[in-house]
C-alpha cells in the first residue's frame, strides 16, 4: 500500500463530495480491507478527522479493517436458516477452517462470517461463498464447500460446457501465432501479448478459451485501467475499429486461425468482447 | 416567539428553543444525563422524556432534542413519563450502577432494584465527553466507534490520539466513570442513601467509597 495510491482514489471521487463512503468503498475494492494507514491518508486528504472516518469505516460491515482471507464465507443466521440449522452449519465451518466467527484462517484463504438474512429463506440453510450460493446447505456438504472453494468456483468445465471452448489467435498484421504452449491458463496453452499502460511495458497472458476471462500479467493491472496491447512479435497496437459496446474503450482486435475476427475490451475488468466468424468453418 | 404550555402553564419562548429549555425556564424538574449547556443537545440518554399533544394523541419525546413549537401541549411528570423514566433509569443502572450520578437520580425517584442482567459497564454512551472533545475542546480525539452491542467510544484504532491535549474535559463531564457507591454489599449498588442528610455511616462501614458526604445507607430500613 502507498500513500499515493490512496490519494489517487481520493482524487477519483473528488466530484462526490464527502463521500467518504464511496472513498472507503474503492479503498476497500483495491486492497481487500481498510489498512490503518490509508485511513489517515483519507483524514488529511479530506480535511475529515480521523474520528469520523474511523467511525464510518467500523460502523458498516461491508468495511474490514483486518486483512481478509482470499474467500469470504457468510452462513446465513436470519431467522429462517437459524431455525433450519444454521447455528450448527455456522460450528461446522468453525471446525473445517479451525477458525472462529469474524476470523481469518491462518493460511489466508478464507474468512468466516456471518449474516442475518440473504432474502432466500426458503432456500436456508443458505452460505455464500464469494457470491456463490450454495443452498440447503448440511453439515456433510461444508466441507465440499470448503474443498470446491479451494479448487475455484469460477472455474468452467470446458469439456462440458458448450459456450466456452478454446481458441487458436493469431496477429492480425504479422499472422504470427500468439499461442503459448509453455503458460498454460485453464489448462490450455494462453495467448501472448505486450501491454502497455501508465509507461509500464510488460507482458500479458490471456486465456484462449472463449468465455473465459482468466488472465495472467507481468503487472498487477489496476481495476478499470485502459490498456493498450502490441503483437509481441511485430509490435503492431492490436487495435480494433470499433469502441467497446459496454464501457466505450478502444476494443484491441485479434484474428482466430481458420477465421474470424475476436474482439476484446481494453479495459481491465470489462468482460465486452464480440467473436465475428464470418469465413469460420 | 413561542407560546406552549408547560404542566398547564403557559409559557413564551425564542424560536429554536427547547422544550427543556422552556421546561427549566418555569423551574420544573427534569432529569438528564447528556445534556450540558454549551454542547448540541443528542437526545442519548432519554431520562428528559416528557409526554407532548393531547387526548389520543399523545407521545413521548426527549425534551432536549424537541423544538418548544406553538400551542404544545407538554407534561413533565404524567403517570406516562413517569413510568418511562423509572424504566430508563433501571436500564442506566443496569448499564452502570457504579455510577454515582445515575445512583442519585434512581434515589430521587425512589428506584431501588432494577430487574435486569446486572453489567457493570464503565460507559452508558450518553456521549458528552465526544461533543466536549469536538465542541468545546476542538480536538476531535475520541468519537463513537462500531454500532449496535458493540458501539464504544474511544480513540480511532485504539492508540493514543495526536489530536488529545490531555485536557480532561471528557473526565470532568463523565457521568459514570466516578467511582461507585458501594454501599455495604458490592453488588447491590443502589443504596439511595445520598438522598438522605443524616449523620455519615463511614464510622460503621470501611467500604463506603461515596463521595457524598454525608452517606447514610445504614440508616435507610432494611426491607
């Protein structure tokens, strides 16, 4: 954490006045808790006393001024799932992670909460993990939950599921190919490209299956940063012609080996694409 | 200019006043906790509570947060307010019975035992020592933190605030971290004794840490 990077975000939601809860809000979203530090920077930035800001950041549960885990268990203790068994489902998480309520487990991986209610009372007892809802939930099923976690909810079983298959991309200008046998992302041989944003050059590595937004980069890319990305082989900006449908950045254009036209938004986070197949067999 | 009653009384106020102040303007007693002239009124502690409006209408409001408004109709001391009161005052002393203030004020209105989970809080909230720190002092170094059961008041992060300059003024305002009234029993703190003025039970009892002067618990009947 830097004090500069605080202070940028302050500068970012300079046209919401006193908003400190959208400040803390994007603090939050950048470092996964409040650090002590970054709070005094908001004070004197601001020109708000510590005390207010202290008082706001441990009034709202969104906030945590701990370091969280990885991922965020919440068992659900609204009156329904309470009734349903969720006291106990609450003990069975606290023996599976061997940590208490409102704690972190020592690896670092998860963090146990709980709630009050999720709205979903007749699907209680209900758990949330990483906005995953697992419904119903017994005590023989958190520690799947546990291990299902561990092995990535967001992951998409390509052999099954018929929206997302892997691609083979190539440079539009060089028709070099971009493929990477030697970094594999989901399993299969990643797309390689050179990024470059706020004067850093570095490489990115990209899943090359369609439907998939796993990435992996020489830099930690900002959330909402616009990037600008080269061929690696001829140092071509893979740029698009068309602004992305979504957020408006520029689009970077890719070419699929036995044709097509793959588009990708530039901007870290926005899951705008389009896959024009036109001449695909 | 207002004109309200107050117990049947009529009585004209400034605009913006409020109903404690009319109230303490015709001389009725009030009980209060976290009000102090010179800090915004908060409205924290509820033993102000007086009963406005009339027939079916009725409610209750704490006076020192209560704008005097024309025409109100406003009792300080109905069975209604009453009973509040005394419930309030239970509660207080159930949050800190060490309290020598709450303890005189439950003795004045002849409460005796309150009939819930006894805590022995040093803090009842009312916050006065924060609007001291902010208002008064112009520090800002102690505020309300959490919410709920857990709500405290104290420094941010616990650590000793840049911003303190060690006045005291949050002491000097403290109604309940004096030191408690013990009577004879510990855990029955309430005695009421300070309420009455007959000679001082010091001399029977080593553990008398009131420091009203003279302290007659001794000589209350024994129920």
């Amino acid at each position: 954490m830097s004090a500069d990077s605080i202070r940028k975000i302050i500068d970012d939601t300079r046209d919401q006045p006193a908003n400190i809860i959208v400040v803390l809000e994007d603090i939050q979203a950048k470092f996964g808790y409040l650090p002590e530090e970054s709070l005094r920077v908001v004070a004197e930035e601001t020109g708000q006393s510590l005390v207010d800001i202290y008082g706001v950041a441990t009034f709202y549960k969104t906030f945590s001024l701990k370091p969280r885990g990885q991922h965020r268990v919440s068992v659900c203790l609204g009156t329904a799932c309470h009734v349903r068994g969720g006291p106990s489902i609450e003990k069975a998480f606290q023996r599976a992670l061997n940590c208490k309520t409102g704690e972190t487990t020592d690896d670092k991986k998860f963090t146990l909460e709980t709630v009050a209610c999720l709205g979903a009372c007749a699907l209680g007892p209900i758990v949330v993990v990483d906005q995953h809802y697992f419904s119903k939930v017994t005590i023989d099923d958190v520690r799947r939950v546990v291990r299902k976690t561990l092995e990535g909810l967001d992951k998409v079983d390509i052999t099954k599921d018929k929206s997302v298959f892997p691609v083979e991309i190539i440079c539009s200008r060089c028709a070099h190919s971009l493929m990477d046998p030697t970094f594999l992302i989901d399993d299969y041989p990643s797309v390689r490209v050179t990024i470059y944003f706020e004067r850093m050059h570095g490489w990115l590595r990209l899943s090359s299956v369609y439907g998939s937004y796993n990435i992996e980069s020489e830099y930690e890319i900002p959330m909402d940063a616009v990037v600008n990305i080269f061929c690696p082989h001829c140092h071509t900006e893979l740029k698009g012609n068309i602004p992305c449908p979504e957020c408006h950045a520029p689009m970077v254009s890719m070419v699929v080996r036995g044709g097509g036209v793959v588009q990708i938004c530039s901007r870290r986070g926005c899951k705008g694409h389009m896959l024009d197949v036109t001449g695909m067999n | 200019m207002i004109t309200l009653k107050i117990n049947g009384l009529p009585v004209t106020v400034d605009k913006g006043a409020t109903l404690l102040e009319a109230i303490r303007f015709l001389g009725f007693h009030v009980p209060t906790l976290c009000h102090m002239e010179g800090l915004s009124p908060m409205g924290a502690c509820r033993l102000c509570v007086v009963e406005i409006g009339n027939g079916n209408n009725n409610k209750l409001v704490s006076s020192c947060t209560y704008p005097a408004q024309e025409g109100l109709n406003v009792r300080t001391s109905s069975t209604r307010v009453m009973n509040a009161r005394k419930m309030i005052i239970e509660l207080l002393l159930a949050t800190a019975p060490q309290s020598k203030t709450i303890q005189d004020i439950a003795a004045k209105y002849d409460v005796r035992r309150q009939r819930f989970r006894q805590r022995y809080e040093s803090c009842i909230l009312c916050g006065l020592c924060v609007r001291m720190c902010e208002e008064q002092m112009m520090a800002k170094a102690i505020g309300f933190r959490g919410r709920g059961d857990r709500r405290s008041i104290g420094t941010p992060f616990d650590s000793k605030s840049e911003k303190c300059r060690l006045c005291g003024g949050c002491l000097y305002v403290c109604p309940a971290c004096e030191l408690r009234c013990t009577y004879t029993e510990p855990d029955k703190a309430v005695c009421g004794g300070c309420a009455n003025l007959s000679p001082p039970c010091l001399i029977n009892y080593d553990d008398v840490m009131c420091y009203m002067d003279p302290c007659v618990a001794c000589e209350l009947p024994k129920e």
